[in-house]
C-alpha cells in the first residue's frame, strides 16, 4: 500500500512539473541561458564573448611577449630541424660507405649531435603556456 502512494504521489509531481526530473542529470542552474542575439541582420558577426575583453596593460604586455617567445622558438625549432635533415643525410651516407666492423669518431659525434638537435626541436614546438 505504502509504495502505491509513494508511486502516485511521484507520478503526480511529475505531472505538475514540480520535480524537475532531467534526463542526463544536467544541472539548470550549471548553463546560465544564453542571451537572444536573434534578429541578426544579413552579414552581422555573432556577439563575441567577454574573453576578447580589452586587458590591462600589464596583461597585454605579457601576453605580447609570450607571442614573441612563441614566434622566436618556432623559428629556432624550424631552423634546427633543417640542420636536422642535413645531419641526418650525411651520417646516412657516412654509414653506408664504411664496412660493417669499422665506425669513425667522427660519425658517433655526428649522431650524438643529431640526438641533440633531436631534443632541441622537441622542446622548442611545445609553446609557452599562459
């Protein structure tokens, strides 16, 4: 008898509107509505967000300096992984004219300094984060 009335008493909030059963389990209060931006005329932009908010000038002076930080370590990483390429190329043709039981010093340095440029290129493309 006890869960016929829980049962119905439950059905009967569902009916009314007063449970706010959601499917998924998403919070309402978590998604603030979004505010109209409808009618939009032909060729208009959407209203952009509050991140493009002008920033103070110290904000943007670090911000301009990680860009640069950004640019100049991409260069530095292309240029090296050029060298890279070159190194490479030469210790390819080094090693297939020397025979099997013989390995010069000059070729070890060679690709020790290809496994560091290796690293300097790998370091250099992970950017500076905010």
């Amino acid at each position: 008898m006890l869960r016929y009335l829980l049962v119905a008493s439950f059905l009967m909030l569902l009916a009314t509107g007063h449970g706010n059963a959601q499917v998924g389990g998403s919070n309402p209060a978590a998604h603030p509505p979004v505010p109209p931006s409808w009618p939009m005329k032909i060729g208009e932009n959407p209203p952009v967000s509050d991140s493009t908010a002008p920033l103070n000038p110290a904000e943007r002076m670090r911000m301009e300096a990680m860009n640069k930080s950004n640019v100049k370590r991409q260069q530095q990483a292309s240029a090296d992984a050029d060298k890279l390429l070159q190194l490479a190329t030469q210790l390819k043709e080094e090693i297939s004219q020397t025979n099997a039981n013989t390995l010069s010093i000059q070729t070890i340095k060679k690709a020790q300094e290809i496994e560091k440029l290796a690293k300097s290129v790998k370091n250099n493309l992970m950017p500076v984060s905010q």
